[in-house]
C-alpha cells in the first residue's frame, strides 16, 4: 500500500486512539476537528471505523455534500471547509459492512490513501482494537497519537495494549485525554469525580504516558451528539467549560507543529 500512499495528506496528523469502545474517540475526534476549524485551519476528518462508524451520527445535523466516486476512489465530502470521509455516508445502518482482508485494504485505499487530502491537520478517528487496520494505517502514515480513555482500569488496561502496539511504529504520543472524568456540580464550584478518581498516567517501556487534560461528561454534549450537532460547532458556547477545555488541548496539539 505505500506506494499509494504519496498523495499529499496533510502537515499534521492526529490520530485519535484507544482499544477501548465507547470511550469518547469518535466525540473527541468531530470536536477536535471543529476546534481547529475555529481556529482557521484546513481540517480534514477520517472515518477510519470501517464497520461500525459513528462520525456520520454526530454530524448529521449539517448537512454534508455527498460523498462520490471519482475514478476508483470515494472522495470526501465538504462541509464548511471540514473534509470529511466515512462509510457511514455511503449505505443505511441496517445494510451493515463487514470487510476484511484484502477488502479492508481496497476500502482503506478508496475512502483514504488514493486521495489526496491537502489539509492542515487531519484527524483519524481510529477504530478500538489492535487489528491489521491499526497496522495498515500506522505502518503506512506517521502521526501523532491523541489516547482517549475514561478514567476506569478496564478501559485503562485498554490503553497499555494500545500503547504496546504503537511503540512498534514511528509514531510520536501528544498525551492522554481522559474522557468523561468528573461532572461540574451544578449547585457547587465542585468537580465531582465519576468513576474511581484515581489518576491514570502510566509507564510503558520506560516510556511515561501523562494526561494532557481531563473532560467533564458533560450532558449538553452528549444531547448535541445525539441530534448530529457538534459542541463545538457553536461558537456561543466560547466561554463553557468544555469549550474551553477543547480550545486548550487545540493549543497543546499545535505547539508541536513545525
Ligand atoms: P467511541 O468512539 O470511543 O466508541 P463515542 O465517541 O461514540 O465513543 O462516545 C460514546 C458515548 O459517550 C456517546 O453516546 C457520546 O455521546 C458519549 N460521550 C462521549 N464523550 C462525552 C462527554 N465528554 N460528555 C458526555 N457524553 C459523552
């Protein structure tokens, strides 16, 4: 496949990881890529959850200019300079996909590496697991990684495999977010913990992993994620808590850009 891979990608690419499902990576990834579009960059936005892809689902109260074929190749749809590509948009949820082996790279090919992105910073929403996908991609594109877990050992666990298998590539680590960590108490100035409060940087390899910020579950958040809308698609929220909390993991990302 790296002989495919040469089209221009991107200046900076992040990928947002974890072997854990359901711990944010998809909300992370879409709110990430809304963050940088704030900010003015050229944001690209890969789907690379073949089978189960969830981007579609927290955007769909935009609209997207479909996705089409050009050639061999399904390029990305636009949205308010936001590239974007995913499964999602090309078949309903009850046709399902199940793709594998030489099937999986021809789809990766197609949706990703024959086309030629252009942007500033693209940001992969990577599937959970440690499969030949995960190879495909990290053997063939360096980025950066962006670990998203919640604070709990199962999905913390999780993340050491994750971290087993990126140490065999080339690949730098920005940090940890750790998601859906407290909630802010409505009543109070409290953070309430969720989960077991305790603190999840970690050593692999004699390499430390460290949280670079913690996010609040944050109900409004997952209501907008509900009905397609990104949080931080709307800039009346400048001043929230969360938003604010996005705008600070932007500006750590950027500080290692060349
Ligand atoms: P993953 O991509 O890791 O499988 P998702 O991004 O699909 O995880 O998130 C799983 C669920 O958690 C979704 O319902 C999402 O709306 C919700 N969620 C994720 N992060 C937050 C958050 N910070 N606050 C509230 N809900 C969240």
């Amino acid at each position: 496949m790296k002989n495919f891979s040469n089209f221009k990608k991107a200046d900076r690419i992040i990928y947002v990881y974890s072997g854990k499902g359901g711990v944010g990576k998809s909300t992370v990834s879409v709110n990430i890529a809304f963050t940088f579009l704030n900010l003015g960059y050229k944001v690209g936005l890969f789907d690379a959850d073949l089978s189960t892809p969830s981007i579609p689902t927290l955007v769909k109260g935009v609209k997207f200019t479909d996705q089409y074929m050009h050639k061999n190749l399904v390029m990305p749809a636009k949205y308010k300079g936001l590239l974007y590509s995913s499964t999602g948009n090309l078949g309903e949820t009850t046709d399902g996909s199940f793709l594998s082996g030489q099937y999986l790279k021809g789809a990766l090919y197609q949706l990703f590496f024959g086309i030629s992105w252009d942007v500033d910073i693209l940001i992969i929403d990577m599937p959970p697991g440690t499969t030949d996908l995960h190879t495909n991609l990290f053997y063939n594109l360096e980025g950066d990684i962006l670990f998203v877990t919640t604070p709990h050992s199962t999905s913390h666990e999780d993340l050491i495999r994750s971290a087993a298998l990126i140490e065999r590539f080339n690949l730098n680590v920005i940090g940890v977010i750790e998601n859906m960590s407290y909630v802010n108490c409505t009543n109070c100035e409290k953070q309430i913990p969720l989960h077991n409060g305790q603190n999840l940087d970690f050593n692999y390899n004699n390499k430390s992993y460290k949280i670079l910020s913690s996010l609040p579950f944050d109900a409004e958040l997952s209501y907008l994620s509900s009905i397609g809308v990104p949080y931080m698609f709307d800039k009346n929220k400048v001043n929230n808590h969360t938003y604010l909390k996005y705008m600070f993991i932007a500006s750590e990302i950027l500080k290692g850009v060349k």
